[in-house]
C-alpha cells in the first residue's frame, strides 16, 4: 500500500485497514490475519480512540479545553496564534469549530473519516502540519488508555499472569448442527490471577522505565506514591493487613486528579483509583524496611489465596476464578442463547449487560476463540442446555 505525503490521503489507509479486519475477523476469527496487523496499524486511526483525539484537537481549536498531559501546541508555519491559525484553517474547509461547540454538534464532525477527507482541501503543509498534531493527541489518548487499563483493539484477550487451564471434561458439546455437523460446544477455565512478589516487582521497574512519559511528580511539584502499600488493619482471620501496589497512570490532562493502577496478590488487575482511597485505607511503604514487610506480606498472601475457585480467606476472594466461554459453531445456538441471557437479564442488568469475543491461549499453548457473555455461570449453561433441547424437539416435530 503507497500512500503519498498528503496527510489527507492516510483516510485511504485508514479505510483499507478497517476492511481488512474486518475480513480477518469473519474468515479467519483474527482480525490480523489478513495483513491488518503490525503493517497498517499506524494507519488505523479511524476508531474509538480517534474520535476522542478528534474531540480533543476541536476543543482546543475552541479554546475550550488545554493540552494533554505532556503535549504543548505546536507554533503554527504562518506563526500566528494556535487556536487562530486553526480556526481559519477549519472555515477554509467548511467546519466551524466555534458554531460546532455553540450548538453542540454537527452530522458527521466528530468522524475521522470525514475530518481527514476535508483535510485534502488545504495546501500539503498545512495538512502535514494539522495531521502531526493530531497523531500526538491520538497517541497521547491511547497512552492514557493503555495507563488506565481500559485500552481494547476489539477482541478481549483474556490473560493471567499465573496462566490459563482447561478443566477436565471440557469442553463439552451441547449442539451438533444436523445439516452441516459443526459443533457448540461450552467450555470452563481456570485463570490464575495472581501475581507473585517478583512478578510485582517487575511492574515496578517496567513503570519506572516509563516514568518519562508520566513524569508527573517533578511536574507539579508533588511526591511520588508509586510502590507497596500496606493495609492499615490487620485482618482477624489472618493477623496480617493487606497490601497491594499502586503505579501512578498517565493522566489526560496536567491538573488532573490523581489516579493509581492497582495490583493485588490474589489479582493481577484490580482497576485503578484515586490517592484519596489509597490514603484512607493503606500506607504508603517508603522506607527499605517498609519495602521488605510489604514483599513479605505478599508473598503470604500470594500463597495464602491460592483456594478453588469461588472460595476466599476471610474478605480477600482466591486468586483463581472460573471462566464460560461458548466456543465452536456458535451461530446455531445465537438465538437461543441471547434468549436465556434475556431471560437472566431480568432483575439483574448490571451483571448480564453484555456478550464479548474473547481470545486465549492457555498454558498448554491451545489457542481459543469464544463468546463470553458476562455474568455467565452454570445456572446459565444449564438453562441454555435446556432450551437448545426444547429447540430440537420443536423443530423434528415440524419435519
């Protein structure tokens, strides 16, 4: 794929990047496998991430919001004012930014698409010059993405950093397709999501490497709280207080509030919060003394939480937990499954909201695709057995 130094011209790339996952996903259940991997991965931009890295240039167009965290406006060829120079820009182009913030939108001005396809009608240096700009606030919005945890290319890929198992006896099939033999099938994994005292102290060296990007203590004058953390109570079933590690993310803007990705023991992801939660439930281990309990106290709670699956030591739940996927020829069942998730949705929406693609490798090196619809437990797979049956019999009685 050749495309010519016009910025305008990468919505061609863009376009074709797009099609070509969206091929790999339907023929080969990989939306890399049809060369829209690491190749055209610069040239996908036409995303959820785009469109927030296009709001964010609008805003500041618009003066209405400042610069991300760690980017600084560039001084425009003409040199006159940023935000004049291209609001000036914008109207050469048929979009006005103030007009567009002042009635609170327009059809189409938030798509990539359409911005970079109206880019291709200014002069080749101001497109380099706009579209450079834009690409550090795309790369700067997926940076926090990543920082925070909430980064996602489409598929989940689930992983765990003690490794992912296949119970025994699964998978088990449920439905065999009379006309062409395909197979559904429902299978249950064990992921191991604990996190060994070494594994932790790799995060925080890995962190401190990247300490470049967030940089945020020498920044704003503020200390650095990156490290163990040590529980204030003691636990009465234990006699030990908790401990986790906390490495400070990214954040979208200079004066933003402060926020911690956590990692536990017994979890190797437990989110992200704020200083003031940390602050009011854990201590800060600063001095090597501190440091040294904290590694202890992990490596007992490491150990401590390694239970089956759906048990726990007192408030802390074990490390390892149960995963349904629903793997196979998944379209013959389609309908009766979001049926019964329907049906479990009932009363309780926030834990059946949603059905994901999930991709995995286990410790055995098998690579598997399925659905995961959440919430998905055996109450559900029992239901969903059941009414795959009650299909079947409708459906000989017809014949």
């Amino acid at each position: 794929l050749m495309v010519t130094p016009a910025a305008g011209e990468v919505r061609f790339a863009s376009s074709a990047a797009k099609r070509l996952q969206a091929l790999g996903a339907l023929l080969k259940a990989d939306r890399r496998a049809m060369g829209a991997g690491s190749e055209l991965k610069s040239f996908d931009i036409d995303n959820k991430y785009g469109r927030d890295a296009l709001r964010q240039l609008y805003g500041e167009i618009a003066e209405a919001l400042p610069p991300m965290n760690g980017l600084t406006q560039p001084k425009p060829p003409s040199g006159e004012n940023f935000g004049k120079y291209m609001r000036r820009m914008m109207n050469a182009i048929g979009l006005d930014i103030m007009a567009l913030f002042r009635r609170g939108g327009q059809k189409d001005s938030h798509k990539v698409a359409h911005f970079l396809n109206k880019l291709l009608g200014l002069a080749l240096d101001d497109q380099q010059f706009i579209f450079e700009y834009f690409t550090e606030i795309f790369a700067a919005t997926v940076r926090v993405a990543q920082s925070t945890g909430k980064f996602s290319e489409g598929l989940v890929e689930l992983k765990a950093a003690g490794g992912i198992h296949v119970m025994d006896g699964y998978p088990k099939p449920i439905h065999t397709c009379p006309n062409s033999g395909a197979t559904t099938s429902i299978t249950l994994l064990r992921s191991d999501r604990g996190i060994s005292a070494e594994q932790a102290l790799e995060k925080l060296e890995e962190w401190k490497t990247n300490q470049k990007e967030l940089n945020r203590a020498k920044r704003n004058g503020s200390r650095s709280c990156s490290g163990f953390w040590i529980g204030k109570k003691v636990q009465t079933n234990t006699g030990k207080p908790l401990v986790l590690m906390a490495l400070e993310a990214a954040s979208r803007f200079y004066r933003s509030t402060r926020q911690f990705r956590l990692y536990r023991p017994n979890n190797g992801d437990a989110g992200v919060n704020q200083l003031d939660y940390l602050e009011s439930i854990y201590q800060h281990a600063e001095t090597a003394s501190e440091i040294e309990r904290a590694q202890e106290l992990w490596k007992f709670w490491y150990k401590a939480t390694d239970l089956p699956m759906g048990h726990r030591i007192g408030i802390t739940v074990s490390r390892n937990i149960g995963t349904w996927l629903l793997t196979g020829a998944v379209l013959p069942v389609w309908k009766n499954m979001l049926e019964t998730y329907r049906q479990l949705r009932q009363g309780n929406s926030s834990k059946f909201n949603r059905v994901t693609v999930v991709r995995l490798e286990t410790v055995t090196g098998e690579r598997i695709i399925g659905l995961h619809p959440t919430g998905m437990n055996e109450q559900m797979v029992n239901k969903l057995v059941e009414c795959i049956k009650c299909y079947e019999i409708v459906e000989q009685g017809k014949v």
